[in-house]
C-alpha cells in the first residue's frame, strides 16, 4: 500500500496521483488542477473562480 501523504490536498479526488516522485513544477500543478476542474460538473461562476484561483497560485 502506498503512504496517503496527499490526501489532505484539495481537488485530488479521483486523480491518477504521482505520489513518490518528483514535485510537480508550477506549471504542471497548474495543469493538473486544471483537469481536476474540468472533471466537475460546476456552475459557470464557480468554475471561473476556481480557474482564477488555479492560475493566480
């Protein structure tokens, strides 16, 4: 079984984790959280916050 370190992050539901490797560099956190954001199903307004909020970090 493999350590949950991650399982406090937000918006890991569901996602193919790269636990044990390298960090993700900004950019590719970015996309990340960006295909997590695409796998919801949020109101428009919603969805445009949390993109703000993705490309602000």
């Amino acid at each position: 079984m493999t350590p949950k370190g991650a399982a406090g992050l937000k918006g890991t539901k569901g996602s193919s984790s790269v636990a044990g490797t390298s960090p993700l560099t900004k950019e590719a956190y970015q996309q990340q959280q960006l295909d997590l954001l695409k796998e919801q199903s949020l109101p428009y307004a919603e969805d445009q916050k949390r993109y703000k909020q993705i490309m602000a970090e």
